[in-house]
C-alpha cells in the first residue's frame, strides 16, 4: 500500500509540473520546375595543380536536384526562436577543401559553434570568411598543404555567410547561422529532420540561396513528430 501512495505521488507531482514531450519535424524540400543549367568551372579546369583531380569538367552545384525534383542544400529551420543557441558546447562543424573546391557547399551552425577547416588538397589554400552582419567578423586565413585545421566562430545569426578562397577564386562555400538548434539541410533526398523540438506553434522556413524562399505554419504537440513538405520554384 505504501509503495501505490508513492507512485501516485510521484504521477501527481509530475501531472502538476505539466511536462511536455519534445518532437521531432520532418519532411521534404522540392523543386517546380526545370533549374538552370550549370556553368562550367573552366578555371578549375585549366589550372595546373587543381585541374588534374577532375577527368571530367567540373560544374557549378548551384541546383542540386533528383529525378522526382527532391531539392539538396536547402536551409531549413524555425522562425522567432531565439537566444537558446547550444552552440558553444556542440559539436564542431567540418569544412573540408578538396580537390580544390568546399565541401559540403552549403552547411549551418550555431552562434558560438566551432568550424574547422580542413585543407586535403596538396596546395596552399587560404579561408577568406566575408559576413555582412555586424558583430561577425570578417577573416583571411592562410592554410598550408597538410596544415593544421583552421577555426571559425561567429557571434550573430546570419544567412550565407560566404566562404572563399582568394588563390582560387572559383571556390565558394555558403554557411547560415542561427542562435538556436532548430535547422537542418536537406539532403539529396529532399529529406530534413528538425530534432527535439519543444511543443508548440512555430513558423517553419526553407531558404535556398537560388530558388529562394518559403514558410508555413506548423505545431508540434507533444511527443509527436509534425511533417511537412515545402516546394521552391527554379529561377
């Protein structure tokens, strides 16, 4: 009898504290229509030391798209949830130079989260950061063959913070920074999850730096997973 009254003590306790149930947000990014074609990197190409790691002509990856118009390197994430960022004790992002370009091209962080470069290249590279908002700084960092990995904070949220490399100007990486976890990319399936989200009514957005933007209404309620699937248009 004296271990029922603690149980439904403790199942009271708990009903009066009103716990909520973090969820999960999946879904799907798509592309209408036909995108662009890409352009040919004809430098990277030419050039002597980068241009022999790639048989083929390389291109721009502006639009990554799969047969059913899954859409790639799209930013995902919530709208007015701010001042919660877990950065400083997250894991680092990875930003790798390989056969002379970025990759990942398009990636996201937090305020506070560490990024390290990487230089697997047999050249010297240097990370040129250009962000636009104030409290980002700007940084031009040279980075050797088989140096060591470079790393980048920043302070403030910000969309596509470029990323460039001066001796080889065709080299671009794109990253979005946010004051809180609530982000994904999609994948080249289109596909993104949103992980631990406490419940609630939020504004989702999609932002693609060539296609541009959306956003939709969406509640997580408690401990169940919200789905949602969001189209862009080619321009």
């Amino acid at each position: 009898m004296k271990k029922v009254c603690i149980l439904t003590a403790a199942m009271a306790l708990v009903a009066s504290l009103g716990t909520a149930f973090a969820g999960d947000i999946t879904g799907k990014i798509t592309l209408k229509g036909t995108p662009p074609k890409e352009k040919d990197i004809t430098p990277l190409k030419d050039d002597p030391n980068c241009g022999k790691f790639h048989p083929t002509m390389p291109t721009t990856r502006f639009y990554v798209v799969g047969a059913g118009g899954e859409l790639a390197d799209a930013i995902v994430y919530l709208q007015g949830v701010t001042g919660k960022s877990t950065g400083a004790s997250a894991a680092p992002a990875v930003l790798d130079q390989k056969s002379c370009e970025y990759v990942p091209q398009i990636f996201a962080v937090q305020t506070g989260q560490k990024m390290n470069i990487k230089n697997s290249d047999p050249v010297l590279h240097n990370v040129h950061t250009q962000p636009t908002v104030a409290g980002n700084k700007e940084d031009n960092k040279a980075q050797m063959p088989g140096g060591a990995d470079l790393s980048f904070t920043f302070d403030k949220a910000e969309m596509f913070v470029k990323f460039k490399c001066d001796v080889h100007p065709w080299m671009f990486a794109w990253v979005s920074v946010f004051d809180h976890p609530y982000f994904a990319v999609s994948a080249k399936d289109g596909t993104f999850k949103i992980a631990n989200v406490p419940p609630g009514k939020y504004t989702l957005e999609v932002a693609h730096r060539k296609a541009g933007a959306a956003k939709q209404e969406i509640e997580v309620k408690d401990g169940e997973a919200a789905k949602v699937e969001l189209a862009l248009e080619a321009k």
